[in-house]
C-alpha cells in the first residue's frame, strides 16, 4: 500500500467485475476512489468492501452514472473533485458487450454499445482532461478488449467499438506527449465474469479480474517519465 497515497482515482463500469476489483487494488494501494456505475446498490456494497478491506483509510464514493449521458459524466467529475480532490487517475472501464453480428439487425443493442463503449470514453476522457492538462499530470486508463485486436463472425460491432477504443488511446497517446498526461490502454482476453461464465473456455483457464486490475496498477504506478501506452493481457 501507499505507492497512490493522497491520489483520486474515478472508476467507471465499478460495481461488478473487472471495474470493481481495478478500484478494490488502487485503494488498497492508497488512493481515493469515485465508483462509478448505473446500479447505486451494487456500487455501494463495492464502497463496504474498499472500506473493509483497507480500514478505512482512504475516501470511496458511489455515483450513479450513466456514461452514455454526457452530462451525468460531467457530474460524476465534479463530485469526484469536490469530494475527494483533483482527479489524478481515470479508469473508463464501463461496457457493453451485447450480441454483436450485423446480419442480426439488431440495432438497438449496436446503439447501446456504440454510446457507452465509443461516446462514453470520449466523455469521460473530456470530462477530467482539461483539468489534468492544467496540472500537467494525470492517467487516463482505457478498458479496451482483445476483440479490439480480433473480430470473430459473432463479434463484429462489439469488435469495431473495441477497435474503437484502442484508436482513441493511440491518437490520445500522441496528442498528450509531453504535457505530463499519460494514456493506457489495457485489452484484456476473455476473463471470468458475470458475463461471460463458469471459468473455463476453450479449455484454457480464463483470466481473473485481479489479473487485469494488476495490469492497471502497474502502469499507473509507474515513474512520471515512463508511459506504458499498450498492455494486452490473455490467458496462457
């Protein structure tokens, strides 16, 4: 613990899965946290827990975000900076990973995923960046997915948002270079989740959410002058 001491981090998608255990690892490393979610009850049991497991020694907060709405994100970073200090860290975790062919006509679901996977970042990326580029500090973490590195038959719109993602952080990457402000981009493999299932896939162990909450902590806890832009983590 203490290598994020006195940092605010915000955490979107925190109330389950991947986005839960990323704030879990970064309080327990010290910083402050501003979970995220649309579902406030899940959200809150997250803040139990960062409270139980680190004593209480660092801030969490639950904010009921719905990231496909730009102005809920806009307020997600006020309150987090008025609460907890300025925002030194922003994990843009939250997704949606619905059926994604064309041939199935659905667009409806095309249209969940293009809003929080595609506009949701971008929301989030403007809603604390300003204020990191006026300090000249601050990490920003994209949650991508291998499916933004490969498109299976039944992937294709979930794989294009992912591409997506994984555009905006290399462009972002370039368009920060020496203003202090660092961008990652983390794109897990299939790890065991309420969505996905029971542990096992195509006979391969998956990934656990600790194992990407790791990958998280390990860039932002880097030295100022390193920049860990691409980390792709997959099961063996």
């Amino acid at each position: 613990m203490n290598k994020l001491q006195g940092k605010t981090a915000i955490v979107t998608g925190a109330s389950t899965g991947i986005g839960a255990t990323i704030a879990k690892e970064l309080a327990l490393e010290g910083a402050n946290v501003a979970l995220a979610a649309r579902r406030l009850d899940k959200l809150n049991e997250v803040k139990s827990e960062i409270t139980d497991i680190t004593n209480g020694e660092v801030k969490v907060m639950s904010v009921q975000v719905d990231m496909s709405n730009r102005e809920d994100v806009n307020q997600l970073a006020e309150k987090a900076q008025a609460e907890l200090g300025d925002v030194d860290i922003f994990v843009n975790n939250a997704g949606q990973m619905l059926a994604g062919t064309v041939r199935s006509g659905k667009v409806e679901e095309w249209d969940k995923m293009v809003d929080v996977n595609i506009k949701g970042v971008l929301y989030g990326i403007d809603a604390v960046l300003p204020s990191m580029l006026s300090r000249s500090t601050g990490h920003l973490i994209n949650v991508a997915s291998v499916s933004g590195l490969e498109v299976t038959k039944t992937s294709t719109v979930y794989s294009a948002t992912k591409h997506a993602v994984r555009a905006i952080s290399m462009g972002l990457e370039k368009e920060l270079a020496r203003t202090g402000v660092r961008m990652t981009n983390i794109s897990p493999g299939m790890v065991d989740t309420d969505l996905v299932g029971n542990g096992a896939w195509n006979d391969r162990k998956m990934l656990e959410t600790k194992d990407i909450a790791k990958a998280v902590v390990y860039a932002v806890t880097q030295p100022d002058y390193v920049n860990v832009n691409e980390v792709t983590v997959r099961p063996v």
